[in-house]
C-alpha cells in the first residue's frame, strides 16, 4: 500500500488555498489542512473541504465522442481530431470562435490563444472572464492603468476601512473574508453595498447600504459629493498622483442629494456615514464584484469607485486600492495570457505593433491585426465554434435564445471533463484531465502565481487542455509552433513573452509556498503584492478622474413584469455547477435551485416557504422553490447561478455595457407566479 500526502491548491475560486491530498494507491481518498500556506492557513471552505469528489463522478468524459447520425458516439482521437481539423480548415477566420475558460491553467490558455492567432488567423478568442470582469479593464485603465487586483489578499488586513461594493464576500471569497474580520479585531469598518441582506451583511458590514438594485453611481456619486463638500478629499495625493479633479467636482456639484435618496432607496444620513467613514480612514480598501460589474454600466461603476478612492487617496499602498475580484481560479491568469479578443498576451492591445512583437517571438507572419469578437458576439457571429472549459448555455443571458444560435452553427467542438450543456449541443466532444491530472499554473485573484502538480493517472483517454490543442495544431499543419512536450516548456516561452511573468519559474514556484505575485521582472525580484506604489499604470502615471453620470438600468419593473430581479452565488456551489453538483456533500447543502421572495411580496402573490413557483421574464421562463426571506427588499427576487435544471440565465437579459460587451446579468425585469 503506498500512501502520499501531496500539496496543491484547492481547485475553485481564486483565493488560491493549498490543501493536502491524501493519495492511497495512484486514487485520492481524502484531503488534510495545509496549515503553512499564508492564503488560508488550514482553514477551507466547504468547497475547497470537498476539493476532489467530483473528478471520479461516473459520467466523467473518458473517451472523444463523435456526433453520428444524431447521437454521440465514442471515437479514438484519430479520428475526433481528424475531424475537428478538417472542419476547422473550411472555417474563414471571421466565423470561427475559440472561447477558453477562467478554470484553464496558464499553459493551457496560452496555447488556447496561440491556436486561434497562428492557425485559425483570428483574434476571435475569448474566455468567460469578459462576463464578469471585463468592465474592470473599461473602468480601471483609464482611471488607473490596468485593471488587476492593486493590493495582495494579505494585506487587506492592513485597511481600517473596507468597501465591499458588490461582492458577497462570505460566499464567494470566503478566505479573503478572514482577512476582513482580522481587519475588523484591529478596529476597521467595513462598508458593503449590495441589494440584498447576504451572510456578508449580517457577519462583515458595519454599514450596509442596501441599495435598489442597479443604482451603485447614484450612490458613489452622493458619496463624492459629501466627501468634497466636507472638505475630506485628500488634497496632497490629489495635487501629487491625479488629474482630472476640477472637472469631477463641476460635475459633482450638480448632484441632488434628495434625489441621490431617492433613487438608491438609502437614507441620505447613512450613505453620508459611509462616505465619511471611508473619506477619513488611514487605509481604504475597495474590493469589488459582479455587483457592480454585470451591468449596461460596469465599466462606468468601476470608474466611480476608482474616483472615489483617487478622492481619498486610497491607492498605491498595502492595504488600499481599487480591487477586482476576479472569482475563478484562474481568471486572472487566463487573461494575462491573451484569451481576450483585444489582447494580445501580456496584456498587449491588439495592434500591429503588437502582432509584430509576437510574429517575431513565434516566428511566424500574418498575425492578425485587428480586435476580434468578444465571447457574446462569437456565439451570435461565428459558424464554427471550439468552446474548452466553459458552458454558455449557463452563463450567458437568454439562454433559449443563445441555444437556437448554437443549433444553427455548422461546426461545435467542445472540450471539457462532462458532457456540459453545450456539450450536448457539440459535433464533437474532447475528455480534459482536471486539475490534478496535469501539470501547470495558475494566477489568483490578487496576481499570485502558483504551481499545481500532476498527482494521478487521467481516467480513459482523457488529456491535458494544452496538449489537445497542440495536436490539433500539428493535424492542421502547424507542428513546429505547438512542438510543446510538457507545461514546463509552455511556461519557459509565457516568460520569454509576457514582461510581467518574466522572473517566474517552475522552480521558484515549487520552493514558494504561496506562489508569486506579478509582476515580477527577473529571477531576483521578490514579486509585486502591492500595484501603483509610486505611479498609476496610465502614460503619465497619474490617476485621471472620470466623472459619470447614473444611467438606469435597461430594463426596469413594470405592470407586466413587476419585480426586479437579480442573480448570484451560493458558498456551497462555484459557478455553472457542473464540479459541485456532482460533489455529493455539496448537493446535500444546497440540492437545487431557488428563489428568495420577500415575505411582503410572498402574501401578494399567494406564494408560501417551499413552493415551486414560475419566474418569467420577456425572455423565457423557469421554475425554482420559493424561499420566504427578508433577505431580499420588497421588489427584489434573487435566484442562484448554479443550476442548469433552473437556469437563472433563461431569464436574464442580454443588453450590453458598449465599454466592454459584459451583460447585465444582474438586473432585469420579472413575473412571478404559484405553479398551479
Ligand atoms: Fe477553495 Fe476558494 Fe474555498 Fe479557498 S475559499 S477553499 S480557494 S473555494
């Protein structure tokens, strides 16, 4: 009997705990606390308690299946990837889409994004971090540069005033919530926006401004205004590291408070305490979410809330910052690595400057020059889709509508360790390995760069994400640029590629526990926790600020459809569901989808605790069981994201934010109903 203890990190969101995984004979039969790692000091979730059951759930892929006469069919790899070649080799580069995933490792999503520019031609590709997370790059780089986490999860103990705009912390951040409470016992006060009254609210926030969903710049726009007319900006930070203020505060000066009030539904009185509480703290730290992201004005709010901290002088130091909370293990990286339609890797715009760089780093030609489609415009513009890791028949608004475009493509291939739902849409299906079945990187939420170990056997025929897509780059005549033999060597060229991984290594990375924060420009450098400490990423080095005003939502409550709604996450689930629904301790928590109703609204619409109930929208229509709560205003229903049997984004509307194509995922119009 050979029995290992093996150190790794927990493979859901992007706090990046090291857990220990018991192995007993080649299978992991259990897991340990990894009580040295600085993240989360033994401590886990429920998720990351659960880490590994669901990679030996019956209906893991093990073999490529090809669609035949209607029906799938188990195939060898000859034939799937011969097949997915010839079809790819038809396709024109406008029409053909490759969308990649925040659970891909780095290596993996630099070969994903090399694959669609060398062989396919096309800046086409995208990964599901542009649903929730582009609207920091449209609101943090013209305020401050760049659109990553400012300040290492570490160092948020340091604040003495924490905002959680948007982000339900508790649930979705659960070990970044340790730190908040740490901050807490040092005397900080935390300031929580957010329309519902989550485990955030009542365990975190000693000021919850529960605001009317969608209202967030109406909020920080009143809260700049009292902070100027208090006199409590910062003007030393002001007049050395920003510009822009005067016109900020003509704009400023417009704003009614009364109506402020009014249109957030918060008393003025409290959104003045919080805008003091944060105006005069020593260290003010905002962390940021969906909340404010999935919104026709994302991007606008991101640069609100950066105002506000440039107000206070808030950033450039541990502890403070404009932060993006990027939720999935590996949304920060599979970013950093060019899985964005306008982004080469390394955070390069798309440009000919930038196609010749990496021509000349790959040694081809003919790159292309122009910004691809992000991931919503592919599904509704392309005929050939190659989809690895994600499920857009989750995750993007209006779900019936996007099912009939995928049904119209001419050519799906979709790679993943289940049959997802567009997987069952798919022409093909590739079987991955998870994330203890290969080698590789990963980049968490605070650009904390760490190692995971292959520890066991790939169940079938199963393999790594990279090592698919490099064969079907040598079937497609492009053998030379994808001759990769393992992740190590893929790693060896993002450092020779992207500046910021430069000083990162596989064997710094094995000796580091806790990993490595980018950027790190050589093998010397200790790493970047804290982002900005002399100068913004903007070309003078100076925060701009970016006056906006407050746009309603696109769709609002009316007689037909009269209740707003809104969606989230669950601590005992991550993401489209398909890990944790097939995490038996996990389903016992939470087994299926529901919607939280308001007592008030409850007797209204003659719904009780536990009944089923249709929710429709102008979209499309779902069912779910009620959950009587005043965790919710009168007017707000709430359902989780997790479930594909009652799919939050059948309802969800599809308006975009025009700065960064991110959905309004978080607030729209709906009916509710007793199923009779
Ligand atoms: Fe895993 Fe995140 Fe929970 Fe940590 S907080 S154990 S990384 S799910």
């Amino acid at each position: 009997m050979d029995i290992k203890y093996v150190p790794t990190i927990c493979p859901y969101c992007s706090c990046g705990c090291g857990i220990y995984l018991v192995i007993k004979d080649g299978r992991i039969i259990g897991q340990e606390p990894w009580k040295e790692h600085p993240v989360n000091e033994g401590a886990n979730c429920p998720k990351g308690k659960n880490a590994y059951a669901y990679i030996y759930s019956e209906d893991r892929l093990k073999m490529p299946l090809v669609r035949k006469n209607g029906v799938f069919k188990e195939s060898s790899w000859e034939e799937a990837l011969n097949l997915v070649s010839s079809k790819l080799k038809e396709a024109a580069p406008e029409k053909f889409g490759l969308i990649a995933s925040c659970r891909n490792s780095n290596e993996d999503a630099y070969v994903i994004q090399k694959f669609a520019r060398v062989v396919m031609g096309t800046n086409n590709v995208e990964y599901c971090g542009r649903l929730c997370h582009s609207s920091a790059v449209a609101g943090l780089v013209p305020t401050m540069g760049s659109g990553v986490m400012q300040t290492s999860q570490l160092e948020i103990e340091l604040a003495d005033c924490i905002f959680l705009a948007g982000v339900n912390l508790k649930e979705t951040f659960p070990m970044i919530s340790r730190r908040v409470l740490r901050a807490k016992d040092r005397g900080a006060k935390v300031i929580y926006t957010d329309p519902r009254n989550t485990a955030t609210a009542r365990y975190l926030a000693d000021i919850h401004l529960q605001l009317k969903s969608g209202t967030d710049a109406a909020l920080i726009n009143a809260m700049m205004s009292i902070i100027l007319a208090e006199g409590l900006e910062n003007k030393e930070f002001i007049a050395t590291r920003t510009a822009g203020l005067d016109e900020l505060r003509n704009f400023l000066s417009k704003i009614d408070l009364k109506q402020a009030e009014e249109l957030t539904g918060v008393p003025i009185e409290k959104i003045r305490e919080a805008a003091i509480t944060y105006a005069r703290a020593e260290r003010g730290c905002i962390l940021y979410n969906q909340g404010i992201c999935q919104h026709t004005v994302g991007g606008d709010n991101v640069k609100l809330h950066a105002d506000l901290a440039l107000l206070c002088g808030h950033a450039g130091k541990p502890g403070s910052g404009v932060n993006s909370m990027r939720g999935q293990i590996n949304g920060e990286g599979s970013g950093d690595m060019g899985c964005l339609c306008v982004f080469y890797p390394g955070f390069k715009r798309v440009s000919e400057e930038a196609a010749k760089f990496f021509e000349d780093a790959w040694g081809v030609s003919n790159l292309p020059t122009k910004p691809g489609m992000t991931y919503i415009d592919q599904l509704y513009n392309c005929k050939f889709l190659y989809m690895i890791g994600g499920d857009p028949m989750m995750v993007v608004p209006d779900v019936n509508n996007v099912k009939k475009v995928l049904q119209n493509m001419n050519f799906i291939v979709v790679q993943d360790i289940f049959l997802t739902e567009i997987a069952r849409l798919a022409h093909v299906v590739l079987p991955a390995a998870t994330w203890v079945e290969r080698e590789g990187t990963h980049t968490f939420v605070d650009r904390r760069v760490q190692k995971i170990n292959k520890f066991i056997d790939t169940p079938g025929e199963t393999k790594p994400d990279w090592l698919i897509v490099s064969q079907l780059a040598e079937r497609m005549g492009h053998k030379d640029k994808f001759s990769f033999s393992s992740a190590g060597e893929i790693f060896e060229e993002i450092r020779s590629c992207i500046p910021q991984y430069k000083g990162i290594t596989y064997e710094r990375l094995e000796k580091t526990v806790g990993g490595i924060h980018w950027p790190c420009p050589s093998e010397e450098h200790p790493g970047t926790p804290t982002m900005f400490l002399e100068k913004f990423g903007t070309p003078d080095g100076l925060g701009h600020f970016q006056p906006v005003e407050y746009k309603p939502p696109a769709e609002m409550p009316d007689e037909e459809y009269p209740y707003f709604l809104t969606t989230g996450r669950s601590i005992f689930h991550y993401h489209t569901g398909h890990m944790t629904r097939r995490t038996p301790k996990l389903m016992n928590e939470v087994p299926r989808g529901f919607v939280e109703v308001n007592p008030k609204d409850a007797i209204k619409a003659g719904v009780k605790d536990r009944d089923i109930v249709t929710l429709e929208t102008r979209r499309g229509s779902i069912e779910a069981e009620a959950r009587v709560t005043d965790n919710v205003q009168p007017g707000l229903l709430f359902i989780p994201v997790h479930f594909a049997d009652s799919c939050a984004n059948v309802l969800t509307n599809s308006a975009l934010d025009p700065s960064c194509k991110c959905a309004e995922t978080k607030v729209c119009a709906v009916r509710l109903e007793v199923k009779r």
